[in-house]
C-alpha cells in the first residue's frame, strides 16, 4: 500500500486518478479548491481537503501523511504526489487574455509552494501534470500531425500565458530535481 496526495484532486484527471489508486488499495488523500462535480470523496479518496493550494501554510499541512497510515521509515512522507492543481477554466477562460495576470499568478504560485514543500517534506516522487499549451501554437495546428514532442518545445512560443506558466513550472520542477534531488 503508498500513500498517495492528489492535488487537484476535484478535478477530471484527478478523481480518475484517486480512483485508480484507490482501487489498487492504496491511501489517497485528494486535496482541491473545489468539491468534485461527479464522484463522491469516499469513492476517490480516504481523505478529501478543501483548501487553496497558494496557501502556503496548507500546502505545508497536506504534504504531511497521517501518522495512522505509517508503512515506511519516514512517518510523514507521501509516496507519491501527482500536482495536477492549476488555475484553468478552459478554452473560454484561458484564452481570452482577461485572466492573464491571475492564471499566472495562481498557478505558479501553487507550483513554487508544491516544490518547496515537496523537497522539505521528502517527498519520494512527484509526477508534474503540464499541458500541450506550453508547445508552440504553431506546432498545433494541424489536429492529424500535431507537432508536440518534448523537443519541439524550443524555441519556446507557447500558445497563451497559460502555456508560458506551464512552462515555467516544468522549468522549476526541473531546477528542484537537480539541486535538491526531487524526484
């Protein structure tokens, strides 16, 4: 059995996940700013935290594994932790260019909490859920032969300051890998 956190947890990608891991017998704690819209906690998560992730203080607080659930030499630290939490409202929010300032602002603030936490916490694994937005809008213009391979993503040209944002977090969590070993 690990010890899963899900940030982003009341999300699409983030209740599947919970559920997955769940089913597997793993202890999964899902934290998000909102309640998920189509599953019930008890059947994606054992715990479930409403709260805002650019918090720092609760960042803090949900990185810490409750002491009940302890299977491994380090009692506090999650096995894995999947940082899907993002501000995102879809295509209709994201690429207006109204919310520019504050998707950039949230989303980068939860990022640089979730990697100092993640390294103070000894997090064993962290698994960074990015978007195709940060790839170049031209390299996505053709829906039969999109061009989003790794290596296409430089010259950097993402398509919206959501994508530059995203890009940006790859870029720390990278950074957070090779100076403090967060894997």
């Amino acid at each position: 059995m690990k010890r899963i956190l899900i940030l982003g947890g009341g999300g699409f990608i983030g209740g599947h996940l919970g559920k997955y891991f769940k089913s597997q017998g793993d202890w999964v704690r899902n934290v998000d700013i909102k309640n998920h819209e189509h599953f019930n906690h008890q059947d994606i998560c054992d715990e479930f935290i409403l709260g805002d992730l650019r918090d720092p203080m609760l960042v803090s607080r949900v990185m810490f594994s409750p002491k009940q659930h302890v299977l491994y030499d380090d009692p506090n630290a999650f096995d894995e932790v999947y940082q899907l939490a993002a501000d995102m409202g879809g295509a209709g929010y994201i690429f207006t260019g109204e919310h520019d300032a504050d998707v950039m602002h949230n989303s980068g603030l939860i990022n640089l909490n979730v990697a100092k936490e993640a390294v103070e916490k000894g997090v064993k694994k962290l698994f960074y859920s990015s978007s195709a937005c940060m790839y170049p809008a031209y390299n996505q213009l053709d829906p039969n032969n999109p061009n989003c391979r790794e290596e296409s993503a430089y010259p950097a040209a993402p398509d919206s300051e959501y994508g530059w944002e995203k890009l940006f977090s790859e870029r720390l969590y990278m950074a957070f890998s090779r100076n403090y070993g967060l894997n």
